[in-house]
C-alpha cells in the first residue's frame, strides 16, 4: 500500500457512485483516510464538521455544483483554516469551463475520463506545496 496520503483526509464529492468508489478506492491506495459526499449540501455538513486536508469535487451535482461548494469552503477557510486545495472533476469539458473553475478558487482541473493516478498526483502535489509554504 502506498503512503503518498498517510495521515491526510480527502473529500470526494461526486453525485455519480462509480465515479465516487473510484476515487474512494485510488485515494485510500495512496494511503488517505477518505470521506465521501454525493452532494453539496451532505458535503457542506460535513466539511464543517470536519474539514478535510483537500477536496476532489464534481462541477455539476445534481441541482447545485461545485462552485457553490467551493464558496462555501473557501469562506470557511478564511475564517477557520486559511487554504484548503479544491480539485475539480468534471465530464463537461471546455475551455471556458476551466477557465471558471480556476478563476473560482479550483487549483486543479481534471477531465473525466480520468486516470484515477492523476487525481492522486494532483493532489499529492498540492499538499507537498501546502506544506512547503508552512515549513
């Protein structure tokens, strides 16, 4: 078992089951404990009540998205926390549509289909650099 995610707790939220033991399975490989959300509202519970070291969101869930979830952590953040790495996942690919998601606070973009390897790497990346700037 890999130890890439040792000690780090990663939130999938993903409104598609497949899509969401997916990456629940490739995350806890790498090593992480994994808490999973079918939606923004189960998400925004949970991320309050214990907010995770990163974040792989949908774009689109269901009647609302990843854009409000993102808002809501990133206020949550600057009052609790200070940065959590969001990912977006989503099946709705453009280049206009990357260009929201990073302009709204996603520091990765990822297109489904994905390689659940580069969902790991991406965040394994972010977290290294989270802790480089805390060291």
């Amino acid at each position: 078992m890999s130890t890439l995610l040792e000690n780090k707790t990663i939130m999938v939220v993903e409104d598609d089951a497949d899509t969401r033991e997916i990456l629940r399975v490739a995350l806890e490989v790498a090593g992480a404990n994994v808490v999973t959300a079918h939606s923004v509202d189960e998400a925004f519970k949970t991320y309050r009540q214990a907010p995770p070291h990163a974040v792989v969101a949908d774009i689109r869930l269901g009647m609302s998205d990843g854009y409000a979830l993102i808002k809501t952590i990133q206020e949550t953040d600057a009052e609790y926390r200070g940065k959590t790495p969001v990912i977006a996942v989503t099946g709705f690919a453009s280049p206009e549509d990357e260009q929201r998601a990073m302009a709204a606070g996603f520091n990765f973009y990822i297109t489904k289909p994905f390689d659940p390897a580069d969902v790991v790497a991406a965040i394994t990346k972010l977290l290294n650099l989270s802790d480089d700037t805390v060291a």
